[in-house]
C-alpha cells in the first residue's frame, strides 16, 4: 500500500524507540557511582560512566518529515543524527533483524550499513544516495517507510 500526498501538505511521523527501562538502569547505576566515588574515589568512575551511556542510549525519538529523518536521544535531545531526504532513494521496514542482520544493540557501523539498533522488533530501513544503508529499529517502521518514499515521490514530482 502507497501513500499519497498532496501538493504543501504537512507530514510528519514521530515515534520513540528503546529499552525503556536502560534509562532509570543507567541513571541509578550513575548515582550509585556517584554515591560510591565518596569511599572509593575514582574506582566508581567506571560506574558513572557506564551508568550515562546507559541512560543515554535507553530510549531515541524517531522523526519522519519534509526534511527527511531524525534520530535523537531521548535525554539530549541534541545528541541527533540526521539524514536528508535528498540523501534517501528508498525505505522499507523488516522485523527483527537486531541480531542476525545488525549484529547487536547501539550504534552499529558495519561495512556499507549503520544503524540505531535499541531493541529488537521492527526496524526502518533507508537506503541512501551513497548505496550505503541506515537502520533505526522503532514500532511501526511500516508506517515510516511508506511516509519517507511518498515524500520522496512528492520532491521528484516537483
């Protein structure tokens, strides 16, 4: 099923992705650091990093729009990656591909692929100008995918 715009019509699509309970995991895991490096000084730096990277990673909002897709942080927000939609000749959506086609959780660089990998499930997949691939796994990727290619459709047909 396709999806038609029309001619200045506002879309977007927003959705937030994660392993939701990795940020309050991360955070308390932080503050026991923080608690810690009172009595044990910079052995508890371990935790508090660890603790930030896990509160960081847990959770991305996923945004579909004119300008193309987004993926940010959910707790800093300016921690974004951005793709343009002038850089996207297609989208699709596959389900759970984490662990055999993505190799794992987090930011994922492989040769010619890089994703956003926060949990398994349903995944957005982009094909870019470049050949290269972007996937951020997020519910209803199905949903994204038909939004991005009708508006790269739209931009072709102006």
């Amino acid at each position: 099923m396709s999806m038609n715009l029309g001619p200045g019509q506002l879309v977007s699509w927003n959705r937030s992705c994660g392993l939701f309970w990795l940020m309050p995991a991360g955070l308390i895991v932080a503050a026991t650091g923080v608690a810690l490096s009172f009595s044990v000084g910079s052995y508890a730096v371990p935790l508090i990093v660890g603790g930030a990277g896990l509160a960081l990673v847990g959770s991305a909002r996923v945004s579909v729009d004119d300008s193309g897709v987004s993926v940010a942080s959910t707790l800093l927000p300016f921690v974004r990656r951005r793709i343009p939609l002038d850089k996207i000749t297609r989208a699709w959506s596959k389900e759970d591909t984490t662990l055999t086609e993505l190799a794992g959780f987090g930011y994922r660089i492989q040769p010619g692929r890089t994703a956003v990998a926060l949990r398994p499930g349903n995944a957005l997949w982009l094909r870019l100008r470049t050949g290269n691939e972007f996937v951020i796994t997020t519910d209803n990727a199905e949903d994204a995918a038909k939004l991005v290619n009708a508006l790269i459709t739209r931009k072709q047909q102006t």
